[in-house]
C-alpha cells in the first residue's frame, strides 16, 4: 500500500527556514544542487558532490534562491513545478510524480526546473491529460525545427517520453519510468504526500528513485545520488 505523509516542496521548504540565503548552489543544466550544513550530513563528502557535478562557478554568477521571480512577473523555476503539480491534480489527472520533483516532495534538498510524471495510460485519463495539454499550450520542446508540434493522443497511450514545454513550465511525461514500469507496476512503491491546499498526489519513493537513477547512470542523475541516500538515511534515523 502507498505510504501517506505530508511533504515537503521547494516553496514550503524556503517559507520554513530550511532554505537559507547563505547557502550555495551550484547549476548542472536541469539540477540546482543545494549543498546546506543543515540539509546535507557531515557524511557525505560535499566535495564529492561538488565535484561530481563538475561546475565551478563564483559567487556573482549564482543563480537566485528558489522563490524569487523573475522580470515582467513570470514564474520562477520552483513556482512553475508547484503550479503544474497542482493544475495535474485539480484537472482529476491521475499520475505518478518522479524525478527531480519526487525528490524534492520526498525531502531532498534540491531543485528541479521541471516536473516529470508517469500517468495512467486508461484511455479517459490520456484524454484528461492531453486536454490540459492542449490548453495550456504544450509543444515539444526538443524539436529541432522548432516547430511547435503539440502532444497528440497516441504517443501518451505508448511507451516513449514526451519532453514538452507549456505555457508555466517544462513537463516530462514518461508512459514508462523504465521498460515495462509504467503506472500500474510504480504504485506499491509510491507515496502519497500532501502537497497542501488539501490537495495530495503520488509520488515515487526514495529506494525506487534511486535504484532508478543509478541504473540510468546519467551524470545528472549520479549528481544527486549521494543527496538522495542521505535524505533516505536521515529519514531511516527518525
């Protein structure tokens, strides 16, 4: 059975104190990675984080804390996940949350610039989805053309990823997390968390997401590793 807890997401993380100005992050092109004494265990070896996410950046050139947002009143990185999470859920869109998110609502302290999830491929909840799709204006983003191509019905009823752009952020939809791990085979190792505004969704847990990333041996994916160990150790302790 899915476990129940309330998490803990970005913007909830930085109301609470937990995020604090003097920490430091260092950009690795999807992953924000936050190395904070207070959030990372004398443990791990923060120079091996450092390090394996290979940026070397000075202080000026830091990008600003989640939270803040940018010229003109468009949506920070960490508010548009949060939006699009919650349009997903209010749309009555069922599906799993995975990736840098399912991290993020599973505790670890690091920030995402998109949302991956992996939705139910039942025929009503496609056309939910693609519906929400198509209003908030989604088009893949890595098409070289630059076409603007919109989803359509049949690759979310598949088993590809569709890297898409809306009009309040990045959503990665992967019909499968893994070859065979759709919807149905992630559910007994999902949790479900609170999002708040009563509003809870499904999210992957913390062994599945690292057995994940480890076997995907991406080097973003290996970045956080040691971060998503600690947050499984620390929660191990409690």
């Amino acid at each position: 059975m899915p476990r129940r807890w309330r998490g803990t997401s970005s913007r909830s993380m930085q109301q609470s104190g937990r995020i604090q100005s003097s920490a430091r992050f260092f950009d690795s092109s999807k992953w924000t990675i936050l190395i904070s004494s207070r959030l990372l265990p004398t443990s791990i070896d923060r120079r091996f984080v450092i390090a394996s996410i290979g940026v070397q950046r000075s202080a000026s050139s830091l990008p600003h804390p989640p939270g803040a947002r940018s010229r003109g009143g468009v949506l920070s990185a960490d508010q548009s996940v949060d939006v699009i999470v919650r349009e997903l859920h209010d749309a009555g869109i069922e599906f799993i949350v995975v990736g840098g998110m399912a991290a993020i609502l599973n505790g670890a302290p690091i920030v995402t610039q998109d949302v991956d999830i992996v939705p139910r491929r039942t025929p009503e909840n496609v056309e939910r989805l693609l519906a929400w799709l198509l209003a908030r204006g989604a088009y893949h983003r890595f098409d070289l053309a630059n076409r603007r191509l919109p989803p359509t019905r049949e690759p979310l009823l598949g088993s590809g990823h569709l890297n898409l752009m809306t009009s309040i952020g990045k959503l990665d939809v992967l019909c499968e997390l893994e070859l065979g791990q759709g919807y149905e085979q992630l559910l007994e190792d999902t949790n479900i968390v609170d999002v708040g505004d009563s509003r809870t969704v499904r999210v992957l847990g913390l062994e599945r997401l690292i057995a994940a990333k480890a076997r995907a041996g991406r080097p973003k994916d290996r970045a956080v590793l040691p971060l998503l160990a600690a947050t499984l150790d620390e929660r191990k302790m409690r």
